[in-house]
C-alpha cells in the first residue's frame, strides 16, 4: 500500500532507513509540533512525481523543499537560501550527491 504522496511502503522504508537527517540542510529530524518548517518532507530530486524510485525520493524539512521548488537541484544549489545555509554539493547527503553527478 501506498502513502499519501503515492511512495510504495516498501520504499517508504527503505527511504526512512537511509534518511536519518534531512539530505540538503543536514539538520536532525524535527515533528511537525517543535516546528511545521523544520518538518519532515518527502522530495522528489528530480521535480517529476512519477519518478517514483530510491535514487529520487528523499526526505528533506519543509524550508528547503519550499526553497527548491520546482527549481533543478544544480540551480537551487546556487540560490541564496542555499548560500545563507552553507548548503552545497559537498554538504548533501549521498543521495544528492548522486543526483548531483548525474547531472541534476
């Protein structure tokens, strides 16, 4: 059975395992109640929500997944919210790192 963004339970845990901080800002997981912003988000690296795989689903809080948009990640990674944070292609997670290296 599926979540509500249509991500397969078994990937949903696979990504949950893989995904201890959130993948662009490093910061540690926070509830919805300490804070709706710092919350966990489901991204999809590449902005297309078919592309339903472990190499484009991630956890990320809700400020950077606001801040990305529909933004390519490469882009994004030049924006000023991503320069006020010290968020760049050495500080992601493996998984953007990837994606990274992939042309993303």
């Amino acid at each position: 059975m599926a979540n509500n963004w249509n991500i397969p339970a078994e990937l949903e845990k696979e990504v949950r395992e893989r995904d201890k901080i959130y993948v662009y800002c490093g910061n540690e997981f926070l509830s919805h109640k300490e804070s709706t912003k710092a919350s966990a988000s489901w991204e999809h690296i590449i902005n297309d929500a078919s592309i339903i795989t472990k190499e484009n689903i991630c956890l990320c809080c809700r400020g950077c997944n606001a801040s990305k948009g529909q933004k390519q990640l490469s882009a994004w990674l030049q924006t000023k919210y991503c320069k006020e944070r010290g968020i760049n292609s050495d500080s992601n997670a493996p998984i953007i790192k990837r994606a990274i290296a992939n042309g993303q």
